[in-house]
C-alpha cells in the first residue's frame, strides 16, 4: 500500500448508472455517473477497507468494472 497513516485513492467502475440514492450505502464514496457505467471514487487507509467495498457491491449484485489506484500528482514521475 502506501507510507504509514497515509492513503490511496481508487477508482472503482461499475457497469450501469448507480443512483444517488446509494451514496449513503457507500459512506465516504463519491458516484461520478458517466454514460453507461459509474465510477465510485474513494479513499482508503488500508486495503481492508477497499476490499470491504468490493464484498459490498458483490453483495448488492453489482458488476465491477475495474478498480484503478489514483496516484497523486506529486508520484507521478
């Protein structure tokens, strides 16, 4: 994962537009609707916490896309 106390952004795409109405299921999780899938945006302190939103969606019959690590601007090299 990342250095000690920080975190890693993600992107994670699902198949289908997610309604708003999911935003509460999905705490600290942005929806970015785009045309034909939705992309969740997240934080996480560790991947404990990534994979619990993964089991969430499986849960909720959602299909998972991708999931694609954020880097920050300043790891960009």
């Amino acid at each position: 994962m990342s250095e000690s106390g920080a975190t890693q952004s993600y992107d994670i795409v699902i198949r289908g537009r997610l309604s708003r109405r999911y935003e509460s299921a999905f705490d600290g999780v942005t929806l970015l609707p785009r045309n034909g899938h939705t992309t969740l945006r997240a934080e996480f302190a560790d991947q404990s916490r990534l994979y619990g939103l993964l089991n969430r969606l499986g849960d909720f019959g959602i299909e998972l896309v991708s999931v694609n690590q954020v880097r920050a601007a300043d790891d960009a090299d």
